[in-house]
C-alpha cells in the first residue's frame, strides 16, 4: 500500500479529524510547507501550492484558526458592533458582513447594543479582534465611533461617509430620488412622505431626497409624517393621519411601515392603488406578498457586506486604495402604484 493509500486508509478506520500531517504526507511535501500554504506565504512554487490545496480538499482538512493565529501572530477575527439590531436594516447588514467575513477567511466576533457602543467596544477589544466594524444607524451613536478608530482600523456603515472614518452605505438619498420620480413619472403632484425616527441617518437622508426632488420639480410639500419604523406606527397613522385625504400618493420610510398603512387604508375603505399609490423602502423578503404586492427600494444588504469587509481588510493592510463608497439602491416596480385617479 502507497503512503497515501495508508494515510486515507487510516483516517478511514480512526474516524479521526484531518492534520496538518495528513495533508503533507496525501500531498508528498512537510508539513511547514502546508503550513505556509494555509497562511498564504508567498514563496510556494504553484505547482505544490495546487498539491497541497487539493490534498485538503480530498481529505475535508480545515485549518485551525488557533493555530494559524499563532502562527501568523493574527486573530483572523473582525469585532461587529450592531446597533438596534432587531430593525430589518442592521440585521441584514450583520448577515451581510458574516457572510463575506467567512468567505475571507475571518471569524466574527458580534455584538449587539441598544446606544451603548463603548462597553461593547471594550468587550470586543478583550476578544482580540484586529478590526472592527460597526452598524451605526443613528447619528447619537457617531461621537464615540470617532475614539475607537484610533486603537483599530474601523469601518462604519451609516447612512453617508464621514470625513475622518472609513465608511460604506447604501445611497439613501439616491433611493428616495427614485421612489420619487417613480410617483412623479406616474402622475403624482400631490406626494406625502412618511418617514422613520428623526435620530436615524436614513430616515433624515431618505427625507432629504424626497423634499428636494418635489422641490426641484415646482412639487408642493406636504406635513410630513414620522413613525417608528413598525408595522403598528403606519397603522396607527394610517388610521387617523388627516394629510393623507390630500395626497395621491405616499412615499413610506421602510416596508414595514407601508404594511401597516396599507392595512388602515383597507380599512377606511381606501384602495391601494386605484385611490392612492404607496412606495416602500428595503424590499422585505415578503414585500413580493403584500396585498398589493409592494413597490419599494431594494438595498443590497450582502453587497454593502461584502464591500464593507474588502475595504476594512484593505485598510488592515495599509492599503492605500481603501476608501470609502457607496451603494445604488434599486427601485422594484410592483402592484402597489398607478396612475393617480
């Protein structure tokens, strides 16, 4: 029996969890050249580089990310700080960034905090993370952002760059320009805006964009309205909000807010869209099955994850290319606008 039929031969029989010695003895080469080729050493010839990756992959080998800590006096691990992580927005940005974290070949340490961002920062710091990324929807939370970019390489996601921080986000403002000359390309000359929590980046941006694009076209501006992002603050509005009799349509802050709306409308007897149209924002996984289905903005919570960790690890690197960027939001045209009566 050859080495490597010995070596698959016994793996077989212990059961035993891959080494770094079963892959050098499948692929003929020692184990510190396996070890060179797990940590991305750049002197390997291709050849044995190609041998000792599909060694691994033959035998199911992974890397211990202990070991290859010690060995690279790296963690490998990102600290994630997510503020109000229970909102669609944060959570799907977390999602996003563990996704290209793993694909990096990075673990991810998270924590999640209502506002209190430096006992988070402080707990992260004892994990030994090498960088850190941080959710932060609301402006409150930005002061302290700016001392923990000192200690570590720091990357925020918010609603628009900040000169001295690292940043990446969704183009909100450019989001609510297309919800906007959506209703306008429609029809609409009387549009309400309901939007979200004033301390919230996106609420105030998204604001922002739909006042000065009604501006920029002669449009009136109605009284806006403000919930909380929930289902039950666009019911609540919806059911008593007197500006709605004046409008032919309503651009609402997030998708949540716009199914409970849609609800009180359905109630008042109000039809979406024969009597007034409704544009979302986020593009919920069900907004597709809302009654009607619902026109929204689409934010691409993996592609603002996967950017985020490229530019942070860049920045890791001292790379001088690591800046910050922004992400086209998408409009998705469904059931829930139409021409005003």
């Amino acid at each position: 029996m050859s080495d490597q039929a010995h070596t698959r031969s016994r793996r077989t029989a212990t059961g035993g969890k891959p080494s770094i010695y079963d892959v050098a003895a499948l692929a003929g080469v020692s184990h510190q050249t396996v070890s060179r080729v797990v940590n991305g050493h750049p002197n390997i010839r291709a050849t044995t580089r190609e041998k000792v990756l599909a060694a691994m992959a033959e035998i199911d080998y992974t890397p211990s990310s202990i070991a290859r800590a010690l060995a690279t006096n790296r963690s490998r691990r990102i600290g994630v700080i997510v503020d109000s992580p229970l909102e669609f927005g944060p959570g799907s940005t977390m999602r996003g960034i563990e996704q290209a974290a793993r694909d990096a070949g990075y673990a991810v340490a998270a924590v999640t905090v209502d506002g209190d961002l430096d006992g988070a920062y402080d707990h992260l710091k004892l994990q030994d993370v090498e960088a850190l990324c941080v959710i932060a929807p609301r402006y409150s939370t930005l002061p302290a952002l700016r001392q923990f970019g000192r200690d570590l390489p720091t990357m925020l996601l918010a609603t628009e760059p900040e000169n001295d921080l690292l940043t990446v986000a969704v183009d909100q403002y450019a989001g609510a320009v297309h919800a906007v000359d959506h209703l306008i390309a429609l029809g609409h000359r009387r549009i309400l805006h309901l939007a979200g929590p004033a301390d919230w980046g996106d609420a105030r941006v998204r604001s922002r964009g739909f006042s000065d694009r009604l501006t920029a076209e002669g449009l009136p501006l109605l009284p806006e309205l403000t919930g909380d992002w929930s289902s039950d603050s666009g019911y609540r509005i919806g059911r008593s909000a007197p500006e709605i009799a004046d409008a032919t349509a309503i651009f609402v802050g997030n998708d949540q807010m716009a199914l409970g709306l849609i609800h009180a409308l359905h109630e008042r007897g109000i039809r979406v869209p024969e009597d007034i149209s409704i544009v979302g924002f986020d593009d919920l996984p069900d907004a597709r099955h809302f009654l009607p289905p619902l026109t929204t903005v689409r934010q691409d919570f993996a592609a603002l994850g996967r950017l985020s960790i490229q530019s942070l690890l860049a920045a890791l690197d001292h790379d001088p290319t690591a800046s910050s960027a922004m992400i086209e939001p998408e409009l998705v045209v469904r059931a829930s606008t139409a021409r005003p009566r």
